[in-house]
C-alpha cells in the first residue's frame, strides 16, 4: 500500500510542483499580469493554502487522508480546467481574468490540504520506529521525477505554442494521480503498518 500511495504521490505532486513553477508564466503570457500581478497572485496562493490546510485538516480526522487528498485533487482538476477554458469564455459576464484568480484561489486552497494529508497519510501507513526509512522514501517520492511535469509542459508548449495545450498536461496528470490513489487501501495499510509495530516493539 505504501508503494501504491508513493507512486500515485509522485505523479499528483509533481503536477502541483509544475502548476507553482508555471503558474506565473502562465498568468503573464496568457492574462498579462503585471509583477505586481504576480507578485499579489503568489501571496494569495500561500495564503489560501494555509487556510486550505487548516480547514481540511478537521476533513482528515474525520475520513481520513486518502479521501482528503483525493477532494483535494478534484479541487485541482477542476481549477486547472477553470484556468484552462478562461481565455476562452471571455463572453460571459465574468472576464477571463476573473476566472483565473479563482482558480488560482482554488489551487491555493486545495494545494495545502494535499500536501498536509498526503504527509499524514504516510504517517498512518508507517509502523513505529521506522520513520526515517519511510518519510526518506516520501521525500525521495516527491522530487525524483520533478522534472517530469516541466519537461512534458516545455516539450508540448514548443510542439503547440500554446500554453493552455500546456497547462492541460497538468490536468491530466492530476487526473492520472486521483485514479491511482483509488488503488490504495488506506485501512489495509494501517493494520499492516500496525502490525509491523507490535512485532518490533
């Protein structure tokens, strides 16, 4: 279960890693932010992510991390889309670059519940005394494929030369991330971790 939760984090993290290293760009060249724009658009986003986490953290007691962490990944596709389409439905009563600060607000506000779940997840999946192993397996899940979502972004934008084609890679690795989640038995997991503990101690 460990390695399934790993795996499916490598893929729904560096997506997230990819949106915090694109976002900007992405606001400049499609919204023309200014850097005061931007500068506003990253407080905001730190800001709405402690809140996020906050708020989210009583969901985690409550139905634990891996449902949390998925709410939170639906919270991301559905931001990203909104992000995506807003150049496009300028028509409406809301402007395009309304819609972007929403789903900029939406990306702060789930993007810290699902990096704080995703660390209390692991904590429940590790068996006592094997902290160090585990959490080093966690770290290492999260930063050596972080170059996977900037590549794949990159690449596309120099084939398109469009960034929204780019951004969409994004969408679809946070939607490969929600699907191999499912696959994790969150209850599996904790009576092995626990098992393992009782043994050692």
């Amino acid at each position: 279960e460990v390695l399934k939760f790993l795996f499916a984090r490598l893929i729904y993290n560096d997506a997230l890693i990819t949106i915090f290293a694109f976002g900007g760009i992405y606001a400049k060249e499609v919204f023309d932010f200014t850097f005061n724009d931007i500068f506003l658009f990253g407080i905001i986003l730190n800001v709405t992510a402690g809140i996020g986490a906050f708020l989210l953290g009583f969901l985690d007691d409550i139905v634990g991390g891996k449902k949390t962490i998925q709410i939170s990944n639906v919270g991301l596709i559905l931001a990203c889309i909104l992000a995506v389409s807003a150049p496009s439905i300028n028509e409406f009563m809301i402007d395009s670059k309304t819609i972007f600060w929403i789903a900029g607000i939406l990306i702060g506000i789930c993007s810290g519940p699902n990096q704080a779940a995703s660390r209390s997840l692991m904590g429940r999946l590790t068996p006592v005394n094997k902290e160090n192993e585990f959490y080093g397996f966690f770290a290492f899940s999260g930063k050596a494929t972080a170059f996977i979502g900037p590549l794949l972004i990159s690449t596309t934008v120099a084939l398109t030369g469009s960034l929204q084609i780019g951004l969409a890679i994004v969408t679809i690795l946070f939607i490969f991330g929600f699907l191999l989640l499912r696959n994790v038995n969150e209850k599996a997991g904790i009576i092995a971790a626990n098992r393992i503990s009782k043994k050692d101690t």
